[in-house]
C-alpha cells in the first residue's frame, strides 16, 4: 500500500521521534524512508496461508550509505 501526502508527512514527523539517529552498522545518519506499507506474514513451512494467519504491517527504512534496513511496525506507529 503507498501512502499518500499526508501520510507520508505525519510518518516522517513521527520517525524524526523515533528513528536512531545513527546507523548501528556504519554510523552513517542517512535514511531513505520507504512511502509503501509492506506485511511480514507469518510463515506456514513454504505455503501460502489466506485467512487466520498473523500479519504485521510494516515501514522500512534503508541506510543510504551501507544498505542496512531497520523495519518498523505500522500500527505502532500510528
């Protein structure tokens, strides 16, 4: 799901809260903020389960410098 202006807006006001500073692997401090909500669904030993199955809306956030990734949670969020 991509998130729209507002959205965005309100997600980087709330990461500017949130967000470590510093990347933990190369210390670097610059972020590229994804703008699409993925899910992280639970796995099922390779199948594809629809229905009662837990799944997590997540952002992510890559380091521009190393390609470390930090996911958030959505709802968390806000």
């Amino acid at each position: 799901m991509k998130l729209n202006n507002k959205q965005k807006e309100l997600l980087v006001e709330k990461l500017k809260k949130t967000v470590p500073m510093q990347c933990y692997i190369c210390s670097s401090n610059k972020w590229m903020i994804n703008d699409t909500v993925f899910e992280i669904r639970e796995f099922h030993k390779g199948s594809i389960k629809v229905g009662k199955t837990d799944v997590i809306p997540i952002i992510s956030l890559t380091c521009s410098i190393c390609g470390n990734m930090i996911f958030l949670n959505a709802l968390n969020l806000g």
